[in-house]
C-alpha cells in the first residue's frame, strides 16, 4: 500500500521536530573507499558515523557517551536560559 502524502507530511514534521541533520564532505576516492567498507561490513552510513561520533566522546571524554550527553544537556538548557533562546 503506497504511503500517502499526509503520512509524509506527518514523518517530516516528525524528523524536523525530533532529529538533528549533519552533513559531511569527503575526497571522492576517500568517500567511495568508505562506502565499499560500510557495505561490505553491513553498516549504514549513518549508523557507522554515529557510532564513531560515540566513541570518539568517551574516549576524548573518558565517560560514557550516556553520561556525557546526561551532562551537557543541562549545561545546553542552563545556557539557553540565560540567553532566552530555549525552545520547549
């Protein structure tokens, strides 16, 4: 059954809404390398650099990456207090 265009409409405002949206640029020759790498390892793209984004935090961090967003997400919220930019 094809998804209608409100269930679209509903899934963007969704995404908009609740997910942050990064984009990355690579060497071409480096860009292919990765996406041979990613598809021979079963990973997606996004999964792959989330997971590395993750892991950089703790090691840089020595903390969990749960911790570490625990912590910096009430510094954000204090900081947007402050400057009168929080958006609930």
């Amino acid at each position: 059954m094809p998804v209608s265009n409100a269930q679209k409409k509903s899934a963007k405002k969704y995404q908009d809404k609740n997910n942050k949206r990064f984009g990355i640029i690579m060497k071409k020759p480096e860009g292919e390398t990765l996406e041979r790498y990613l598809k021979d390892n079963k990973y997606t793209v996004n999964g792959f650099i989330v997971q590395a984004i993750k892991e950089k935090i703790e090691k840089d961090t020595g903390k969990n990456f749960e911790e570490f967003l625990k912590e910096n997400q009430s510094k954000s919220e204090k900081c947007q207090e402050q400057n009168g930019t929080r958006i609930d």
